[in-house]
C-alpha cells in the first residue's frame, strides 16, 4: 500500500472538470453525522490502483460561493461525496456542479 499522506497535496481539493464524482480522503472532513458506510466492497480506480471506497457523505464548504445577487458569500454542500481513506488529493467535480446549476 503506498502513503498518500506523505503526498504533498493530500489536505487540498481539487476542481477537476473529468471527474464524475466527489472524492474526499478522510473521514474528518465531513458534515457530522452524514457518513453512511458502504455495505459491500466498492472500489474506485486510480491509475493502476483500485481503492476501497469506505462510504458516501456530504461536506459543506464554508463561503465558497460568491453571487452576483449577494454582497455575502454562501456555503457550498456536496452531497454523495465517496470517502477513499488515503486518496492523494480531493476532489471536486466540476461536471456535478454545472449539473446542479452551481
């Protein structure tokens, strides 16, 4: 198994317009209480790796968003995040969010 945590990118997320999903590396980065574990062995493949997904979350950005409308920035929620203990970097997908209309 490599470590990740040694990677020098690993607490930064990334807004990667060729990914499909939200990807976050650990568990402490998450909303409270919105952690629910996969019930079967699911895995995400990463160059020649497949990594275990340990289950979905949400995860709240605090004032990530700026609006023309608004003087004041808004929180930004992920929802159906996946948690990959260990993942290099996070990931935010920039395909989800134009999806979302964000």
């Amino acid at each position: 198994m490599l470590d990740f945590s040694r990677y020098p990118l690993f607490i930064s997320t990334l807004l990667n317009n060729y990914s499909a999903i939200h990807l976050i590396n650990s568990k402490e980065l998450l909303k409270l209480k919105s952690f629910i574990k996969v019930a079967y062995n699911k895995c995400v493949e990463a160059g020649s790796f497949n990594l275990l997904i340990l289950g979905y979350s949400k995860k709240v950005i605090k004032k990530a968003l700026n609006s023309i409308a608004s003087l004041n920035s808004e929180d930004l929620t992920l929802s159906d995040i996946i948690i990959v203990k260990g993942f290099y970097i996070n990931i935010i997908s920039e395909a989800r969010l134009n999806k979302a209309r964000v």
